[in-house]
C-alpha cells in the first residue's frame, strides 16, 4: 500500500488555519469593517498590555516599599529591647 503525500491535503496548522479563515472572511462584503475591527483590536490590545504591566510595575514597587518599611519597623522595635 503505496501512500502518495500529493494526494492528501496537508493539514493546516491553527495559525494557518486562522489566516485562512481571515482571507475568507475579507473575501465577503463587510471585509473592510471586519479589517477596521482588526485593526482597532489590535490597538486596544497593545494598550491593555500597557495598562496591566503599569499596574503590576505599581505593584511591585509599592510593595517593596511597604516590606522596606516594614523591615525598619521592627529594627527600631528590637532596639528599643
């Protein structure tokens, strides 16, 4: 049983797949609001990133800053012993 690759289609992979299904779907009529949708996601996309890695960078400084404090709370209390 001889098995010749030519005559079974490839399987796509998910971002081929997704490609794919982005060319079809710009083939119809509202492809160009479908695009505009696209391209605004994207933007939002980029800004949500921002935002969330501003708040984890907030985060992380408030607190080491909290622990910074915490630490020269109870030094001064072991040296009032």
């Amino acid at each position: 049983m001889s098995h010749n690759p030519e005559k079974q289609p490839r399987r796509l992979s998910a971002q081929e797949k997704r490609r794919k299904d982005l060319r079809d779907l710009l083939r119809t009529a509202n492809g160009p609001q479908v695009l505009e949708a696209l391209r605004k996601w994207e933007v939002g996309k980029w800004a949500l990133r921002f935002v969330a890695v501003t708040v984890l960078a907030f985060c992380a400084v408030f607190c080491a800053l909290f622990m910074w404090f915490a630490v020269l709370a109870f030094n001064d209390m072991s040296s009032l012993d």
